[in-house]
C-alpha cells in the first residue's frame, strides 16, 4: 500500500495538478509528443504509437494504476483484519 504513496511523493507536483480543477499546465502535460522524443519509461504495446501519445502520459496510467491499486489492496487489508 505504500507504493501510492511513493508515487504520490515522487510525482506529487503532477497528482496535484491532475486533481485540480485548473488547466493553465494542460500544454506541458498532455501536448501530444514531437516526433524526436524519446519516453522516460519504456512504452506498453498499447501505447507504443508516438502519434498518440503525449509526454507525461506514462504518468496519468501510473497515477491510475496506483490509485486503483491502493483501493484494492485496502480492501484486502480491511477483509483480512477482520478475521483477527
């Protein structure tokens, strides 16, 4: 469960802004990606079409993917401790 929190601490400019309600950094994140970038993490198959990607979009699938995760695992850990 601390790998949220992790994610949250090392991205926590990015998950700020993603909650938010504002749009004034919506050009730097989610501006589709020129066609000399290269990622900062190796790609999924699904996502692997620079065409279609932008910089940061490795970041909205981790905060997604942390996030559900997290509920999950609290799920889990509140199921287990009742048995106790």
């Amino acid at each position: 469960m601390k790998r949220y929190d992790f994610f949250y601490n090392k991205h926590g400019e990015f998950v700020a802004y993603y909650k938010s309600d504002k749009y004034d950094l919506d050009a730097t994140y989610f501006t589709k990606a020129p066609k000399n970038w290269q990622p900062v993490i190796a790609m999924m198959r699904y996502d692997s079409d620079k065409k279609f990607c932008s910089t940061h979009d490795w970041l909205v699938r981790g905060l997604v993917a942390h996030k559900m995760y997290n509920e999950y695992a609290k799920g889990r850990w509140e199921r287990i401790r009742c048995w106790f």
